[in-house]
C-alpha cells in the first residue's frame, strides 16, 4: 500500500516538472488578475505553489467561486419566463407543422 503512495507521489512530481511552463504561465495569468477578483486576492509565485506540501493548502480555486444563486438566470421569475418563451417557440412550430397536415387531410378527403 505505501508503494502505490510512493509511486503516485513520484508520478504527480514528474508530471509537475514536465508541465513546469505551463503551471508558471497559468500562474502568472492568476496573478495578474488577483487584484481584481472580488475580494481581492494575494498573487502567487511559483516559489510559493511549490512549498504548499499537501493539496488542502492550495486555495488557488477557492475564492474564484461563484455563487451563481445570484445570477439574474437563476431566479424563479427569470426561469418561468424563459419556460414561456420557449413554449411560445414550440407552439409556433406546431401551428406551421398543424397547417401542412390540414392540407395534407384535406386532400386525402377529397381524393377518398
């Protein structure tokens, strides 16, 4: 058991050294941007991400939660109407689908 822990952490370090650029490159974006982030964030180094020892110290996607409850699409009133609307859609496909099946019927009476 502590073998397939010791294989998965030397796996985890190769992958992070292959991909060195990318994660310093990501992190120079997000610390570009912490000051705007609402709240504001501390900007990161990759000195820094790299002495975090455990994953749960790594708050780097935490405070880039939203909560999408506040949304204008996530309220009820916003959803009825988004329902209606598209209701509104169908039924207006429905009545040009209904008016080729009247003359469709028409004609199978009148042939009969």
């Amino acid at each position: 058991m502590a073998l397939i822990g010791y294989a998965l952490r030397v796996h985890i370090s190769t992958q992070l050294k292959r991909r060195c650029d990318t994660i310093c490159q990501a992190l120079f974006q997000y610390s570009k941007h912490a000051a705007d982030l609402v709240p504001p964030q501390h900007m990161l180094d990759w000195a820094t991400v790299i002495n975090y020892t455990f994953l749960a110290e790594f708050d780097l996607l935490q405070f880039g939660w939203h909560d999408i409850c506040e949304d204008q699409w996530a309220k009820p009133d916003f959803q009825d109407a988004t329902t209606s609307f598209f209701k509104l859609q169908g039924a207006q496909d429905e009545i040009v689908r209904c008016n080729v099946e009247i003359q469709r019927l028409t004609t199978f009476i009148r042939d009969e």
